[in-house]
C-alpha cells in the first residue's frame, strides 16, 4: 500500500513561505514587465497616431510615472499609510455652542 505522507519526512511552514515569496516575486516582474511592454506600445501608438513631439513626450512621461509607480509600490503604500496616520492624529472636533446654527451648505432662499 502506497501512502501519499512519509511520516519520516517533514515540511517545514518555512518551505511554503520561500516558495510564496518566490511566486510573489515572479508575479510582481511578470506585472513589470507586461507593463512595460504596454508603456512601449502606447508612446508608439501616440507617435503613430498624432505625429506630435509633445503628444509623444505626454505619453512617454505618463508611461514612466504609471511605470514608477508600479515599480514602487512599497514606497506610495508607505506614504500613503503614513499620512493617513498623521492625518488621523491631527484631527480635532469642533462643537457648536448652544442657540448656534451649524452651517449645513447652500441654502437658496
């Protein structure tokens, strides 16, 4: 009889982890690199279809920031989470005194 677990053998979680880390990895330079093949395509398809130096130049500088930004995402997640911290700690709560009217937008009369 044929079993599929070897009780002498051990898989460790560390295992399971490097291979994650691994597929995470190849998936974020697959992404990369479909990126930017698409980044090509579009400053080609802008030259091909304006015949325009700043038409191209937009697209090509569009094409490096969405291409930085992919490339950097550790970075905007920690901005972004940083400034929602800082955020969330400044903020203050303002009351209304008694017989005051809150103002609550445009009111036509």
């Amino acid at each position: 009889m044929h079993t599929l677990a070897n009780p002498d053998h051990v898989v460790l979680a560390g295992d399971v982890l490097d291979w994650a880390n691994t597929k995470t990895g190849q998936v974020r330079t697959l992404v990369l690199t479909v990126a930017t093949l698409m980044a090509i395509i579009a400053v080609l398809m802008a030259w091909w279809k304006t015949r325009s130096f700043v038409g191209t130049l937009v697209a090509f500088v569009l094409a490096a920031l969405v291409l930085w930004g992919i490339s950097n995402l550790d970075v905007l997640q920690t901005k972004v989470g940083s400034e929602i911290e800082d955020t969330a700690a400044s903020v203050s709560v303002v009351h209304v005194n008694d017989g005051a009217r809150a103002l609550t937008g445009w009111q036509l009369s």
